[in-house]
C-alpha cells in the first residue's frame, strides 16, 4: 500500500482501539457511573414492536430527559438493568422522551418485553473495516484523481482561471466576484479544486450554483459532507436553484425541512409506493397471525421491490445528497457520477473522503482551514489533520470567498485579524444590528457584542466528578442572568442558543431552570450553523491560566462567528489572557467598550 494510505490506514486502527478501550472501561461501572459517563442512559419501557428488513425494531419510553451522549446512528446494546451486555443494535432516532432501535437479532429474549431495558453505546468495528476496505480499494484504483491526491502529479485544469468578476448571466449568474472566480476554477478542474469559505461567506449557495451548472452540462453530481445538519444544508441549497436532489440517509438524521428530499419520500411517491402498501398490510396481518415463514418469504419479496424503487429514485435525482459516513455503504448502488462536491470537508477524516475516490473523476472540496477540523477520541491522532489541511501544506490554491453575509460588521471585526483585509461585510450584513430584535435592548447590548469578565470574582472552573469533563457554574448563573435581561427585552426564545467549550457545562446549562427550553450545544457541534443570538460561555478560570483545548484558535473562531445580530461572551480575562489570541480580542473589545466587569451593577448581584 501508498505509505501515506497505509499512514491513514495505521491512525484508523489506532482511534479505534483508542476508541474501543475507553468505552469499554466506562462500560464496567454500575448502571448508575455508565449513565454519568455518558455510555449508558437510564432504564425505558419498550413500548412498541415491529419488524424491518433488518430485524426486530423498537419503540422505547424514558422516564426524564437524556443526556446526549448516545448520537442517532450510534452502535448500541439493549440489555437488562443488571448489566450491560445483551443483544446489539442501532440507535435510530431521539425524539424527546421517545428512542427508536433497531435490534439484529431476530429471537428476542423474554427480559425484552417483560421488563425495563438499558440502552449503552457499542464499540462498532464495521465502519473501521469499511474505511481500511476503501483505503484499500484506492490504492488498486489508479486515476488522475488518486494520483493528484497522493501528490503523485499536479491538478489540471482545462483553462485559466477568469479574471475574477460577479456574472450578470449564465450558468454561474448570482454569484459575486469571488465565489464566481472559486466557481470558474472548479468547472474548470480536471481533477480537483478547493474552495475556502470564510464564516458567512455562501460557501454553500456557491456548492449549490455549481451543482445547478454541472447539471445544465448533463452531470449528476454527489453532494456529500460529513455531517447530517451540513447535508442537510446543501440538500436544500441544491433544491432552491430548481434542482431535483435526493437525500440518502435514515429520516431520523434529516431535518424536518429536508425530508421531502429524502429517499423514503421518493419511495412513498414512486411508481411503486401501492405495491409495497399492500405488502406492508400483509406482512402486519401475517405477523398478528403468527405466520412468520409466510411473513419472512414475503418480505424478501418486500426487499427486492424496494430495491427497485430505490435504483428508479436515484436514476430520476439530478443530485444526490449524502454525509460520506451514508455514501461509503451505498456506492455499489449509485448511478455513474463524475464530480462529488464536498462541503465542510475541513471538518471530515480524510479516509472518509478517501472511500469515494475510486467512483468520481472529480472532487471539489470546500471548507475553511481556520475552523474546527475532524473531531477524534484519541487526542493527537495524525487524523485530526484533514485531507484540505495537507492539500494546502502541498502548495495547492484555495481561493477565498471574500464578502460576508451573516454577521453584523461588529462581529465579524472581531475575526478579520484570521481572515485579513479581504473579508469584509456584504451591504446586507453592514445594515445588521443588535437593535433589530427589540428596541429594549439593555443598554449593554446595543452594540452587538458584548464581554462580561469574571476576573477575580472566585467564579472558577471544576472538574465534574463523573465525566471528568470541565464546568463553570458561575458562569452558567451569569448566562442565566443575562438571558433574563434579553427575555425582558422581548427577544424570542427561538433566537437564542447556549455555547460551551464542554460537554459538563452544556449539561449545566441545560440543567439550569431559568435556561431551560433553550438550545445549549458544545463549539464543535454549532459549527456549520448560526443564529440571531449567541451566549457563550468560556468556562476556564484559574490561576494558572491554563486553557486546555479552549485555546484551540479554531474552535475560537467558530464561537465568534455564530451570531447574526449579538454575540454575548463570558469568561475570566485573567486566565484567558494567557493566550495571545483571547489577549489580542479582549484588547479590541475594550478599546471598543464592548466589555464589563462583573463587579459593577447588575453583575455584582451574581457574586
């Protein structure tokens, strides 16, 4: 194998044990330690069971809220209360007090419907050997795309690049001067090209005005990311230029505005929608009757018809929509395709990426290098480094989109020393202000960004005993405060979501009674999405000023640039000044008078 597969190849398996180990030490605690450490949740009812293609599948009731440790699409265990092993399975969809899984086993034991049932996350090493697969596969598929990849050769391009300009007509019209040069370098790719998109730069429209042009050109290209929300958001950009897009993946994972595109939505209004209904009548008619050889015969016959209908779905698509982890176990059954246009693609592992390569001619990867890249178990792991990353310590051309569209010019001030001179606010976003959302704003407020400094007032960061993770429940009570102010001021609950660094104090927040209903997500897993208002809490304070992974400049970078109209941050300066970056931003944001100190009123209130 190419040293640099086997490189990849070699940091795969070591994630994985990594990976395995930890869940499986976590895994031998009580029932009561398992649930704390975020593998387990607490013991559900099953309240409902049917039969898929895959076997058994179960609707289970939980007694209270669940921490989200367990992700829809996790490997899982259905065992008794009394320990954790049992009968394997996945996690099909949360919704509220309400989980769906889906068993392998088809011979249920009597604890399953006697009793209560736990379920814990699994170790799953089928995703592992279907990436050493893929790795393996590229390394016997030789093309100009995998030789571009391994540096083996330079990319080529059918013409220079235009002279960058905003195209009043044709198939790129609607696109401003730099998103239409990025687009003008990838038509006109040979094998490769890259995009950079800055937070708020239309990254995404760019993606989507590009499938719209290959189409017009007779392609039907893949539009993939890495995860289900940035999918989700390329699907629907693709839809909004005319395009027919069909998005693969479990409709759990696809976001209410986004399943009609989905696969199952086609199948519902294909031409054999009635066919498999009344099949579906017979096999619930078999089952009350306790046929299950007739009912198990006809389902094969189920399964080869839907097969059918899906192949039909995909030939009618005009793109087809995916994350990469859904694509890899379903290329053996796409229609021919030339082009996948990854979006995010800073954010996913490169084997990911890898496993497409043997079926596309060309790739064009777009992300931003300054935000934050893959996310891994195993701290250190050469996979934190993505396939865009090496790319560009290779001398390739990334060309920026330059003109922002999101934030107000307040907020976006705060991360142009990153992205430099050029990245500037669109006429739209330079209209954008906190005063917007409600002329009651407290005076705070008014300008849009806002730093309450905690420095000296003993509202230090601890370790939660059971995760381990870190928490900061002073500044929790400060959020709270603060979004009781902005909930006077009339802002909608829906314009608000919660940041942190960590897993802990997203739990605190979400714990807190004044925060409640809001929506509280850690820095790595708001990437990719914005909102009206964001409340973010820093959470280190010390005085040794360590920061841990807060110091992380990316994950900065994605906190700032997640608001539209009022970024509201909190954290300790004497601890956060110990990097030059938080230094550097809380120099700007005092010479802007952007910043309060939680000793004056009404901050004190909190000490």
């Amino acid at each position: 194998m190419h040293p640099h597969l086997e490189a990849l190849a070699q940091a795969l398996r070591e994630e994985n044990s990594f990976s395995s180990e930890t869940l499986a030490k976590a895994l031998k605690g009580s029932l009561d330690e398992r649930i704390a450490a975020g593998v387990s949740w607490p013991p559900m009812t099953v309240e409902e069971l049917s039969w898929s293609r895959r076997g058994p599948r179960l609707l289970l009731r939980a007694g209270g809220s669940l921490h989200d440790g367990i992700q829809a699409g996790a490997s899982i265990t259905l065992s008794p209360p009394a320990r954790p092993e049992g009968l394997e399975g996945s996690l099909i969809e949360v919704d509220g007090h309400w989980v769906t899984v889906q068993l392998r086993n088809e011979d249920l034991p009597a604890w399953v419907e006697q009793g209560r049932v736990v379920v814990s996350e699994r170790s799953d090493p089928a995703s592992l050997r279907l990436l050493l697969r893929a790795l393996s596969h590229a390394e016997e598929h030789q093309s100009p795309l995998q030789q571009v990849l391994l540096a083996a050769r330079e990319p080529s391009f059918a013409e220079p690049a235009a002279k960058p300009s905003a195209p009043q007509h044709g198939a790129l019209a609607g696109l401003n001067a730099a998103q239409a040069h990025a687009a003008q370098q990838a038509m006109a790719a040979g094998e490769l090209a890259l995009i950079h998109g800055p937070p708020g730069t239309g990254k995404t429209y760019t993606l989507a005005i590009l499938a719209k042009a290959l189409v017009a050109q007779g392609e039907r290209p893949l539009a993939l990311a890495d995860s289900n929300a940035a999918t989700d958001h390329l699907a629907l950009a693709a839809e909004s230029q005319g395009l027919k897009v069909l998005r693969l993946g479990h409709p759990a994972r696809i976001r209410p505005e986004a399943k009609h595109l989905s696969l199952e939505s086609a199948l519902a209004k294909g031409p054999f929608a009635k066919a498999l209904q009344l099949m579906d009548k017979e096999l619930k008619t078999l089952a009350q009757k306790g046929h299950w050889r007739e009912r198990r015969a006809l389902m094969r016959e189920r399964w080869a018809l839907e097969d059918q209908a899906r192949a039909q779905a995909m030939e009618a698509a005009q793109v087809i929509a995916s994350t990469l982890g859904t694509i890899m176990r379903r290329l053996d059954k796409l229609p021919p395709t030339r082009t996948a246009l990854i979006d995010e693609a800073t954010q996913a592992m490169e084997p990911s990426i890898w496993t497409i390569v043997p079926f596309i001619q060309r790739m064009i990867l777009a992300g931003d290098p300054h935000q934050l890249g893959p996310v891994l178990k195993q701290p250190g792991n050469p996979l934190e480094r993505s396939l865009v990353d090496r790319l560009l310590d290779l001398g390739l051309s990334m060309p920026m989109l330059q003109v922002q569209h999101r934030m107000s010019p307040q907020i976006s001030a705060l991360v142009q020393p990153v992205y430099g001179p050029e990245y500037r606010p669109s006429a739209q976003a330079s209209m954008r202000h906190a005063g917007e959302l409600s002329e009651r704003l407290p005076e705070w407020a008014e300008a849009g960004v806002f730093f309450l400094d905690t420095a000296g007032s003993g509202l230090e960061e601890e370790v939660d005993p059971s995760s381990k993770s870190t928490r900061n429940r002073g500044e929790v009570k400060a959020l709270a405060l603060i979004y009781s102010q902005l909930q006077a001021a009339g802002i909608p609950p829906d314009q608000v979501v919660l940041l942190a660094p960590y897993r802990a104090q997203v739990d605190a927040l979400k714990g807190h009674p004044q925060l409640k209903g809001l929506r509280a997500a850690t820095m790595n897993a708001w990437q990719g999405r914005e909102e009206e208002v964001i409340l973010c809490t820093l959470v280190r304070s010390n005085p040794e000023g360590r920061l841990g992974f807060v110091a992380d400049e990316r994950r900065l970078t994605v906190a700032l640039t997640r608001a539209k109209r009022l970024l509201v941050l909190v954290g300790d300066s004497a601890t956060l000044t110990a990097h030059p970056r938080f230094n550097a931003l809380i120099a700007h944001l005092d010479q802007e008078r952007c910043t309060a100190s939680i000793w004056v009123e009404p901050w004190i209130e909190l000490l």
